[in-house]
C-alpha cells in the first residue's frame, strides 16, 4: 500500500491534477481524478489479496480526497512559504494521514 502511494501520489499525479486540486474553485474534478486513481490502485491489491474486500477502493478514495482537501484549506488559510517550517510540517502531516490510510487497508485487507 505504501508502495501504490508512491506511485500514484508522486509519479503518476500530473500536473493538472496537483495543481488543480489546490485551486479555490474548479477543484473538484482533478481532486477527483486523483482519489480515482488512489481508489483504482487499491482495488488492484483488493483484487489480488482479498477479492472480497474490492469495497475498500471506494472508502480510499473518500478519505483519500477528504484528506487531500483539508490540506489545502488549510494551506489557503494559513499561507506559509515554502521556507516556512510549518509549510512542511503540513505536507508531512498529509502523508502520516495518508499512510495511517495504508495501514489500516492493510490490515483490514490481511486481517479482516
């Protein structure tokens, strides 16, 4: 899981998606764009681990753009710079929500 995250959070996110989810207004459909792919991705493992458990796809992509969200209306509220530490520590705190995610798919993919 952590290792799909990765690869779709860094490498296959364009930037019409980056950039879009961040905007004021019209961030809905690259916000979406970007959880799909999440949620695709985590059906892929679901699919090849647990058939069963292809629903979990959908709660990745919600809490995926949930989290996605919330960060960027925070990040609009509070403005840091990019030479602001706290301007990191915000996009640290978005991956720790993002793998506390993984974690749990995990396990419930191997426990449930």
């Amino acid at each position: 899981m952590a290792a799909k995250h990765y690869g779709v959070d860094f490498v296959g996110q364009t930037e019409w998606m980056a950039r879009g989810k961040e905007r004021v207004v019209g961030w809905q459909a690259p916000l979406a764009a970007h959880a799909g792919m999440h949620a695709l991705a985590t059906l892929g493992v679901a699919l090849l681990v647990k058939p069963a458990f292809w629903w979990i796809a959908l709660v990745d992509f919600v809490v995926h753009g949930l989290i996605d969200r919330g960060k960027t209306l925070v990040a609009h509220r509070t403005r840091f710079a990019m030479t602001d530490p706290r301007f990191w520590w915000l996009m640290g705190f978005d991956q720790f929500l993002h793998q506390v995610t993984n974690v749990a798919l995990a396990v419930l993919l191997v426990l449930g």
